[in-house]
C-alpha cells in the first residue's frame, strides 16, 4: 500500500479534527443560543468527517504494516500522535480570539472544503470520493453560513467591522499554505492551486459584499502540512489527547 | 434455497421496521430510509446502513439497536456495514415517516430541495407549521438540536418548531 495515500487521508483527517475540536471551544460561550450551536452543529460535521477520514487511514495502516504491531484505530491516529505527526493545515489551528476570527477561519476553510470536495468526489479511490460526496452537503450550510456572517459582521457595525479587519489581519498569512500541494496531494491526484482561483472569486464576493478589502499579496506562512506547526497544535493537542495520555486505553 | 433466503430477507425487514431512532423515537430506521440493503451470506446477515449526517451520534446506537433485535430473534453472525456513498437524503424518508414526524411536532422536509446550495441570503423554505398547518413561518436559524433539524418559528400560532431540513 502507497504512503501518499496515508498521508493524503490523515491530512485530510487532521483538518477536520483540528478545526472541529478549535469551534467545539465556543460550546455554550456562543454570542447568541441559535449561533452557539449552529458553530458546535459544524464542529460535530467536522469531527464526523475526521472519524471517516481516520478509519479509513487506519485500514490502509491495516493493510501496508506489519499486523503484530498494535493496530492503528480512528482512536488511535487522533489521540495518539504528536504535533509533528499532525498533517493539517496552519489555518485550522488558529486561535478562535472573538467571534469575527472564528468567522472568517471557518469562512476561508468552508470556501476550500466545499471545492476540495468537489474534486475528491470524483477521485480514482472509490472511499475518499464516497466521504467527499457524503460531507459536501453538509459543507454547504457551512459555506453559506459562514459567507453570511461574514457579510454580516463587515458590513455591520464600526466595532464588528474593525474586527473583521484584524481577524484578515491574523489570517491572511495562512491562506496560501492550502493551495500549495504538499508532495502526498500531488501523488493522490489533487492539486489544490487549480481552485484557488474560484477560491478567491468567492472571498472578492463576499468581502465586497461585506465592505472588506481583500489583501495585497503578502508572505504566507506554511509547514502545517508537513508537520511544522504553530505553538496553538500542541495546546489544542493537550486537551484534546489528555485523558488517553493519562488512562492509555480507557473507554469511554 | 433462494427462496428460503426471500422470505428470510422479508423477515429481516420486518424486524428492521421495530427499530427506532434514539432523537427521533417515532421514526424507524427505515422510515428514515438509512437501510440501503440487507444480505444473507450462509448463516451470516450484513446490514447495509447509511449514516443521516457523517457526525450523527445516533448512528453508533442505531447500529447496536439493529444487533440487538437481530440477536433477539436468533440471528448469528450480524454485521453491519456503512456505506457513504451514495449519499443519504431526505428523498429516502418514507411519507408514513414524513406523516409521523408532523404529529410529532416536527416539520418533515420539503419534497424538493430548495436551498441546498451555497447561494447567500437565499430565501426562507416555506415550511408548514407541524401545529397549525399555516404556511406563515419564518425560520429561527438553520441549525437545530441535532445535525439534521433547522429552526423555525410560526408567524400565525407563534409556536416555535423544529424543521427537518432538506437534505
């Protein structure tokens, strides 16, 4: 069995899992009841997305290691690997800092999703396609959500506007790592540079709508994606793992 | 043999129909129509099922519940698959599931999909309203207590609901 793949569908896995555990922070600290869970709604898509990404990475360890080893679970590979390990993009991991940042994270990356999976759908590997076309639907509530509030808080008030200026401000910098295609993406057959043109039609829309400008071009940070992480994975990581760190096998 | 194996398929089907949904107790598995296939192999069964939403917590326990009737009426060897694709959608509810979640106070979903597309500041659905019936509804927000509800508010009755969105 080809690593790449591995590789690809853990990538694929980590995103998930990182941005749904960071929007399961705001559980029951949303600004209103309705947008509290509708953020914690898109967290639950999220981690349901991982789950299916990570038993199908686990089957692929399955079949390519030797099988005396402990055997990779969806389990094991979220709980039990370190920062390095983790294959997900910078962006994901970002803090959630006030409303409008949690906004304009979930923004950027639902608008990458919902074209990422569109692609994956018709991928050679049948699961990868079959978990790309179950999740989409679900992406687009969240792109459509996510581009409305965006809209909402711009073209809001001076305060929510000012936010959303300092949350491009903060993420920005993280775009740029999606569209460039670690060596695994190209191996699997997804060049994510090739939508990054509509990707950014839709952030021109939606930031004009909303009365945002949209960057200059600008250094953009990467590494995420071959491991080298932010100091913000290994905290989330912290949390997230600490109870199978602390009681190795306990369940649940 | 393959008509032993019909009538024991038909059973099978029959015991599926007494499963419910643990969030939605009044609908059986096959009203919301996440049973793709059953299949006899030898003396071992494999249920097909699809989950509603990829994160639904109710599908862990779906899956168990299955096991158990099966296991209750002398079924060996159970195993349960889930298959992704093609994606599950509320055109797969049957209108006897439909016609339970309205008495539930629940609204079903529309029959055809109206806004499931990333077009911005689309429309409200027009949703009827489970308790009056008026159609004068106006929707509270698009995500509900659990993955597969919106929620929605009759202008007329003023009884808030949830709606079973399209999906």
């Amino acid at each position: 069995m080809t690593n790449y793949l591995i590789d690809y569908t853990l990538h694929l896995a980590d995103n998930a899992l990182i941005l749904g555990q960071r929007n399961a922070e705001w559980c029951g600290h949303g600004p209103v009841l309705e947008q509290d869970i509708a953020i914690t709604n898109i967290s639950l898509d999220l981690v349901g997305q991982a789950r299916n990404f990570y038993q199908y990475a686990a089957e692929l360890i399955h079949q390519s290691v030797d099988k005396s080893t402990h055997p990779a679970t969806e389990d094991s590979l979220a709980y039990l690997r370190t920062e390095r390990e983790f294959k997900n993009c910078l962006l994901v991991e970002q803090p959630n800092t006030d409303w409008a940042q949690t906004i304009l994270r979930q923004f950027f990356f639902s608008n990458y999703q919902f074209l990422l999976y569109q692609e994956l759908q018709k991928n050679n590997d049948t699961q990868l396609a079959a978990i790309a076309e179950k999740s989409l639907k679900e992406v687009t509530y969240h792109l459509r959500w996510s581009s409305e509030w965006v809209i909402r808080l711009g073209d809001g008030t001076a305060e929510s506007h000012q936010r959303m200026l300092q949350a491009i401000d903060e993420l920005w910098r993280y775009t740029g790592e999606i569209f460039t295609a670690a060596d695994y993406e190209e191996e699997a057959g997804v060049d994510p540079s090739l939508f990054q043109p509509q990707w950014l039609n839709k952030v021109k829309e939606v930031f004009d709508e909303a009365t945002l400008p949209v960057p200059e071009k600008t250094f953009m940070q990467s590494g995420g994606k071959t491991g080298t992480h932010t100091e913000h994975l290994g905290f989330i990581l912290t949390e997230l793992q600490y109870i199978q760190r602390a009681y190795p096998d306990s369940q649940w | 043999m393959v008509i032993a194996n019909d009538t024991e398929i038909k059973n099978i089907w029959l015991l599926l129909k007494t499963v419910t949904d643990p969030e939605i107790p009044v609908l059986t598995v096959t009203d919301l129509g996440i049973v793709r296939d059953v299949k006899i192999n030898g003396a071992s069964v494999e249920i097909i099922i699809t989950p509603t939403y990829t994160g639904c917590p109710a599908m862990d326990m779906i899956s168990m519940n299955i096991r158990m009737v099966l296991a209750e009426n002398n079924y060996k060897n159970i195993r349960i698959t889930s298959a992704l694709s093609p994606a599950w959608t509320t055109d797969w509810m049957t209108e006897e599931g439909k016609r339970k979640l309205k008495e539930y106070g629940i609204a079903p979903p529309n029959p055809r999909q109206q806004v499931c597309n990333d077009k911005l500041f689309a429309a409200d659905e027009a949703v009827q309203c489970p308790h009056c019936s008026s159609y004068h509804t106006h929707r509270i927000s698009e995500f509900g207590s659990t993955a597969c509800k919106a929620l929605y508010q009759c202008d007329d009755c003023k009884e808030p609901f949830d709606y079973f969105k399209c999906h």
